[in-house]
C-alpha cells in the first residue's frame, strides 16, 4: 500500500510494470502478501473455520483503548473455541 503511493495507477503497460518490479517495497509488499495467503490456506486447512476467521479479520491498524479491549475479549473468544 505504501508503495503505491508513489507509483502510478497498475496498468498492463510494460512500461508501467517495470516501475511496479522495480520497487522493492511493492515486490516485498506483493510477496508477503501471497505469503500470508498461503499461510492462511494453511490454517484452514488444520483448523475449524470458526477459529480461523476471527484471527484472519484482525487488521493492522492503530487501535485506541476501547478497541484494544475489544479485540482482547474477541482473542479470548478464540481461545476458547480452541480450547
């Protein structure tokens, strides 16, 4: 996300692809990305739906005190399902 601020809208033009390559920012961004996706399917794979989902919801987001707690009892919550 971060990278592409700086770059142009992705189009299938050669030119603008090889922009989208050269920045390794978006090349690690895309690859941890697919990473992640792999792993997810990973989890799925070993693990109900119903524990599984509620971690993969959890953004990477600044969160104030009120949400902190929330997603603390939503962790427990899956804990428990897990347990």
């Amino acid at each position: 996300k971060q990278a592409t601020r700086t770059l142009p809208k992705l189009t299938l033009r050669p030119e603008v692809l090889r922009l989208y390559l050269a920045s390794s920012t978006w090349v690690l961004g895309t690859g941890l990305d697919l990473l992640g996706a792999v792993l997810m399917i990973a989890a799925f794979a070993q693990a109900p739906v119903s524990v599984v989902q509620p971690v993969s919801a959890v953004g990477l987001e600044r969160l104030r005190p009120a949400e902190w707690l929330s997603a603390c009892i939503a962790f427990a919550g899956v804990l428990g399902l897990g347990v």
